[in-house]
C-alpha cells in the first residue's frame, strides 16, 4: 500500500519508525544515484558515532536522594531478647548507560582523486536537540561549509531546533538546504509544509557534469513500501511529534478523504 499523504508522512517522524527510515532512505539514495553518477563518481556510504545517555540519567549524583520501602510497623511484646532491625529491602532501579548510536550518511566521491565532492545528510533528532550530539554535527557541518564540498541537507523532522540559515522567510515543517561550495554564502533552501510535495533538487557535482535531479518524493514512497509501514501505522491515532491544531484539521479532512479514518 503506498504512503496516503502528498507529501512527508509524518507518521514516520514516530522515534521508533524513524531510525528505520533514516536507513533505508540512505539505501534508496544510493541505489538510485550509483548508476547515475558512474563512472566518474561514486556513492559512499559512512557511519558517525555518537555517545549518548538517556534523561533519566540527570537523576543521578543529585545528593540526599533516597529510594526505601514505607514499612508497616506492629506493636511486639516486651521480651530481654535482642531483635536485629530488618535490613531495607533493595529497590530494582536502573542506572544511565552510555549508548554509541550509528547515524549513517553519504558521500559522493571523485573515483580518480578519492575527493569527497559532495555530502547528503539526513537529520535524525540526535542532530536538532541540545547536546553532544547536535555539537558534532554543526562541527562536521561548518566544516563543509567552509571547504569547496558540497552540502545536501535533508530535515524530514519537525521536532527539534533547524539548522542555522540566514535569510529564510519564515519556518515550516520541512527542509531541503543544497549549499553549493562555489556559490557559498549563498544557498538554495526547498522550504515545504505538511500539505506539500516533496520537492526535487539537482545533486550538485563539479562544475560541467550533468547533475541528476533527486526526486525524494519517490524514494521516501519506495521505503514506505518496501517496509510495509502501512501495517505498523494506525491512522486513527494523531502522529508522534503532535501536530498544531490547524495541521490536525488538515490531517483528519486528508485522512478521512483517503479513507483512513472516519
């Protein structure tokens, strides 16, 4: 069954959905580019790591925190016999563990230099909330954009702080930003919104070579098939981030147009 909305689904920006799009989207991109760009280029697939540790663990090394069991006390009869005090009984808590999460992400590369021409990125939540994560990311981003590379930017999310860009009119759900290294400062951002189609882009590549036009559209559609998303998604539910009250007037007139929901 292929994806009912025009656009994003936004259904698949649920955490426990979206690790999984984020990956075969990845292996969408380099099906359908590898033909494209041969022999010249080629798409290489890498992986970023990050460590990172979950909320609960702020708990933890706050001083004077102390867990116990409420105990029932009972009157007992005098006696000379010493009794030991109950020892508390422990509590099963469980305690932050450093997690390395992979966040995978392509590189087309010049075959005959080894060069890395241009970087595709596709945003996960680890890169737009606070922390070491979001840091690593703009590290590595504002190095490509201060280097000849250039930078495809994919934020399918819209949850969490977007990428600084200057100049933008106003914010919306999604964004495409193609940042070319011989155009730089300036860029081309796809600004686009829950109603919208996805749009398609050129790839940039060196200047002179034919750039193929990226139709994400296809290739998102092409994952929600591939991994029956269809049978895990209960459309009668409201998606996860939580929409405004005006984008869920729209979803449920959309949904309820394509029969998904009454």
């Amino acid at each position: 069954m292929p994806s009912p909305f025009p656009g994003m689904n936004p259904y698949l920006e649920h955490p426990e959905i979206w690790p999984g799009v984020h990956l075969l989207l990845i292996g969408e991109l380099t099906k359908f580019l590898s033909p494209k760009l041969r022999p010249k280029y080629r798409v290489a697939v890498e992986v970023r790591m990050y460590e990172t540790i979950g909320k609960q663990s702020l708990l933890v090394g706050i001083p004077d925190l102390i867990v116990k069991d409420s105990q029932t006390t009972t009157t007992q009869p005098t006696t000379n016999v010493a009794v030991a005090q109950p020892l508390t009984q422990p509590q099963t808590v469980e305690v932050p563990v450093p997690e390395i999460r992979k966040q995978g992400y392509l590189e087309v590369r010049e075959v005959a230099t080894g060069a890395v021409v241009t970087a595709i990125e596709i945003l996960s939540p680890i890169n737009k909330s606070s922390g070491k994560g979001r840091q690593k990311y703009e590290s590595k981003r504002n190095k490509i954009l201060s280097s000849s590379t250039h930078l495809v930017e994919i934020d399918f999310l819209r949850k969490g702080e977007p990428m600084p860009v200057y100049h933008s009119n106003k914010p919306t759900h999604y964004r495409i930003l193609v940042s070319r290294g011989d155009r730089r400062p300036q860029g081309d951002l796809y600004a686009f919104n829950l109603p919208d189609t996805i749009p398609a882009f050129p790839l940039p590549l060196k200047s002179g070579d034919q750039e193929p036009l990226v139709d994400l559209q296809l290739l998102l559609n092409n994952v929600y098939e591939q991994a029956s998303y269809d049978l895990v998604i209960d459309y009668h539910q409201d998606p996860v981030p939580s929409l405004s009250s005006e984008d869920r007037v729209w979803l449920n007139t959309w949904l309820s147009e394509q029969q998904l929901r009454l």
